[in-house]
C-alpha cells in the first residue's frame, strides 16, 4: 500500500464524508506532484517558506483563493497525517490561509439525500420511558418539527410564531410567518410530511394541552436545541440546527434561480441569498479542477 492510499485510510477515520476525502486525496496529489516537480523536496522537508512558494506557484495559474485555500486544509489534513506517522514534527500549514476570500456560509453542507435520511432515521427512532404515552407524544410533534427543518428550512422562531391555521393538509402546503429575521413565504410540505402533520394536529396536539392556536406549544427554542442533539446522533457530522437550514439552501440554488430561493429562504434581501450561490458556485469551480486539472 502506497503513502496516498495509507493517507486515505487516515482520512476514513475522521468521519469526512467519501466526496470530502476524494476532494482531499485530489488536493494533496496536486502538492506532492508540485513538491517532485519544482521543488524536488521531501514532504518531511517543507517548511514555512516552502508553502508561500506553493501558493505563489497556484495564484499564476489563475486558481482563486478559495480554491487554494480548500487546497492548503487538505494538506493541513496531509501534514497531520504525516506528524501521527512520526515523519514530520510540525504541521506547517495549520494557520496558513490566503486572504480575500468569500466568507462560507456553512461548512460541508448536506446533501438532499442526508437530510432525508435525518428525517427517515428520525421517524424510526422509539425511546423507552415509563411516561411511554407523554414520550411518544413529543416525538410524533418532533417528527412534524424535524421535517419542517429539512425540507422547509425553518428555524426555531418561525416554528414559535406559526399557528394551525398556517397548515393546510389537503392542499399539501404551510404558511411562514414573519419575523424580525426572515419574510413570511408559503411552500410546499413534501409527501412524507403529510400524514405525520395530519396526525399530529387530529391526535397529538390536543393532547399536549395547548393554550391557544399555536402550532407547537411550549418553547421551540429549547425544543430545537434537544433536538439538535438526537440529531446529532444520528449523523455526527450535523454541528448544529443552522447547519441543516444552510444546507437546505444551498440543496436550493442548486435547482432554482436566486430570486425563488429568495422567496422560499424567507430572506428580505437578495444579498442573503448570494452568499449561497456564490459558495456554491466556488464548490463547482472546484469539482470542475478535479476533472480539468491545471496545468
């Protein structure tokens, strides 16, 4: 076995997700080729300097700093492996960053097929309690809460302000409400969602006494936060709520123009919207240099 696959079975162990790892292993081979190439340096061998020389080499082929900077955590990645192997004593890259970049929104944003699984893995989760009635009450509404994470983007004061009246069942949609964050907005609840709502507001709320029309009683802040952490264990690579809501918007510009994602993010300016559109198009420029590689 070889250096590099020796480094992939490293990265393996750190719960990046296969499309991060290959992404990774591509960075690295870029710089070791680069390292043979111009420098004819050992890795065990490149210091502070070396790496400047590194990024100085990239900005001449036009990459943008983005994409070099993605290069320099894969080898932040690289050195660290190769420091657990006792070949180097330092990591040279771990602060190295090249500046005038895009801020990014969210790191290692879900995919479509993640945040259904969150919501499949969830459904199935039963608890056991001798408050067996009261546990199974919170978790049909958290189902409910759950998938209006992941397919709408809702966040906790969205889900406070909502009422009964903002769902309809049988036209297959919610109302959002405003708030001091985000525009009211009305869209379409997903086919799986349908019948654990209708159960839920049939059976499950009036049972768990509300005390007037809102939606979810008691505080969805704290309620998000529990949940948050079962989510969490379902997929440890979730950080927090924010992680999910910024995926389901770059799952968005992904398939509508910004304009429709503006609408359904609930975001009162279009700028908010950009920012997920322009990290995503850095995240294709890099797919794209994996299978057109410079030079």
């Amino acid at each position: 076995m070889n250096q590099m696959d020796e480094f992939e079975r490293y990265l393996q162990t750190t719960k990046l997700s296969a499309t991060t790892i290959t992404s990774h292993s591509y960075n690295v081979k870029l710089f070791t080729q680069w390292l043979e190439k111009e420098s004819h340096l050992d890795p065990a061998s490149v210091g502070y300097n070396d790496l400047l020389t590194y990024i100085q080499y990239e900005k001449q082929k036009n990459v943008n700093p983005a994409t070099i900077n993605l290069r320099l955590a894969s080898i932040t990645y690289y050195f660290d492996y190769l420091k657990k192997q006792g070949d180097v004593k330092n990591n040279p890259v771990k602060q190295l960053r090249v500046k005038g970049t895009v801020k990014r929104v969210i790191e290692n944003p879900l995919s479509p097929e993640e945040l259904q699984a969150l919501y499949d893995h969830y459904r199935l989760l039963k608890k056991a309690s001798q408050h067996q009635h009261n546990t199974d009450l919170v978790h049909q509404r958290n189902v409910v809460i759950v998938g209006l994470m992941v397919f709408q983007g809702i966040h906790s004061g969205e889900l406070q302000k909502m009422e009964v009246k903002d769902v309809s069942v049988d036209a297959g949609t919610i109302y959002i409400p405003s708030t001091g964050r985000s525009a009211s907005r009305s869209l379409l609840l997903q086919s799986a969602q349908i019948l654990p709502i209708h159960e839920y507001l049939q059976d499950t709320r009036p049972q768990l006494k509300p005390k007037g029309e809102e939606l979810f009683p008691g505080s969805l802040s704290n309620i998000v936060t529990r949940l948050q952490q079962e989510l969490q264990g379902i997929n440890p690579a979730l950080t927090n709520a924010l992680h999910i809501r910024g995926s389901v918007f770059i799952n968005w510009v992904k398939q509508h123009n910004k304009r429709q994602v503006q609408y359904m993010a609930g975001h009162r300016y279009i700028s908010s919207t950009e920012v997920y559109a322009m990290q995503e198009m850095e995240t294709l420029q890099d797919e794209l240099s994996k299978h057109h590689p410079f030079g």
